[in-house]
C-alpha cells in the first residue's frame, strides 16, 4: 500500500470529512493527514481498526507464549491432556 497518495492536509480534512468517512469506508486505506507539513494523525475505517486491533491481540498472545517457553513455563501436552481426563472424570 503506497501512503504517499493517501497523505493530505488538515485543512482538506476540514474542508472534506463527510467524503473521507465515505472514501475510507469504501477503500479500506489509511489516510495520513498533515499540519504544517508534517504527519499528525492516521485515519482508518473502523473494520480496518478493528482487523488491526485482532491482528495485534493476537500478536500479544504469541509473544507471551514465547516468554513462557523462554522461561521454562511449560508443560508437554501429554501431561495436560491426562491431567484434563482424569479432571473430567471426578466431575
């Protein structure tokens, strides 16, 4: 995704917003917006958003499995799954 077409000024997004709803919701691309020549803010859709949101949920869960294996902090799955049995069992 090239960001260079999607960069504009603060006073376009003034002058336009109701277009950039519509625009972002049909695109589905960031738009970078400007003042005094320089990036400020990004806006994005919200399912955009939200897949990034998920996208980064899901990253936080894989780093957290690494330091817990990095740690020692884990358990072969066999061991769990008679220990999950036997649980289910005196239920």
């Amino acid at each position: 995704m090239k960001l260079s077409s999607q960069i504009k000024p603060i006073s376009y997004l003034k002058a336009h917003a109701a277009e950039i709803v519509r625009t972002l919701g049909e695109q589905r691309q960031p738009l970078v917006i400007t003042q005094n020549g320089e990036a400020k803010v990004v806006v994005q859709d919200i399912a955009s958003y939200e897949q990034t949101q998920e996208a980064m949920a899901l990253l936080k869960i894989l780093a957290l499995g690494n330091r817990q294996i990095e740690e020692g902090k884990v358990q072969p799955a066999v061991e769990v799954l008679k220990r999950l049995r036997a649980h289910r069992k005196n239920r």
